[in-house]
C-alpha cells in the first residue's frame, strides 16, 4: 500500500512539473519572443537627421564635384554628435571624392557605393549610435 502511495505522489509531482514547464515555454513562446523591430516613422527619421551642407571638391582627375547629403543616424542624440562632427564629416567626404573620377560617380552602382563608403567610415567616428544610411541630395559633375 505504501509504494502505491509512493507511485501516485511521484506521478502527481511529475505531471505537475510538467505541465508548469509547458505553460512556462508557452508564455515565454508567445509573450516574450523576439519582436520585430518597427520601421521609424518619417517624423523619426528626419529628427534623427542632418543635413550636410553643400561641398565643392576636385575629384582624382580634373574635374571636380558639388554634392551635398543627408545622413540618417539611429537616434537623436547620434544625430546631435554628428552634428558637432561635421568638420569630421566634411573631411571624410572629400578625402573620399578626391580619389573618385567621374566614371566611379556615373550610375546608380557609384553613388550607392560612395553612401555606403561614407557610412562606413564615419561609423567609425561615432561613439554615440551609429549612421543608419547616407543619402545624395544633390550632385553636379564637371
């Protein structure tokens, strides 16, 4: 009689263990997975912006350049920094302009791959947040 008892509180503890587990991993599965990261609304995207004023600059050959962007941080107060870096920034740009000519500007394919250069290189700058894109704004090659 006494081991019956035994098996009967053992099953009962076990089924009890188990079915707190599976509603643990329930709540968790449900409540507490990865959530998905929401786009920035317009009005968060452009707080977290600035403008780079416009830039003359010679390129690698003799031909120069006049191009101007916007660069999307991921916060505000990345935004700010890169605000009191734009000498940093201006400098960046035309270091990278003067090693271009105009053939590595023409098309789609070079500006996406001037904005991703500049990215890349004032990210490396940045010590609050990061640089999310850079955009042309303007450009003129002659």
């Amino acid at each position: 009689m006494k081991n019956n008892k035994v098996l009967v509180i053992m099953l009962v503890l076990i089924l009890t263990i188990a079915l707190v587990g599976a509603g643990a991993f329930i709540y968790i599965w449900k409540f507490s997975g990865d959530k998905e990261e929401k786009e920035p609304t317009i009005d968060e995207v452009v707080e977290a912006s600035i403008d780079i004023p416009e830039i003359t600059t010679n390129l690698a050959t003799d031909n120069f350049m006049r191009i101007s962007f916007k660069v999307q941080t991921d916060s505000k107060k990345a935004a700010e920094e890169l605000e009191k870096r734009i000498f940093q920034v201006q400098n960046i740009i035309i270091q990278e302009l003067s090693e271009k000519t105009p053939k590595d500007m023409q098309g789609k394919e070079g500006q996406v791959k001037l904005e991703n250069d500049l990215k890349d290189k004032i990210n490396e700058l940045m010590q609050e947040g990061k640089v999310v894109q850079v955009y042309i704004t303007n450009s003129l090659l002659q």
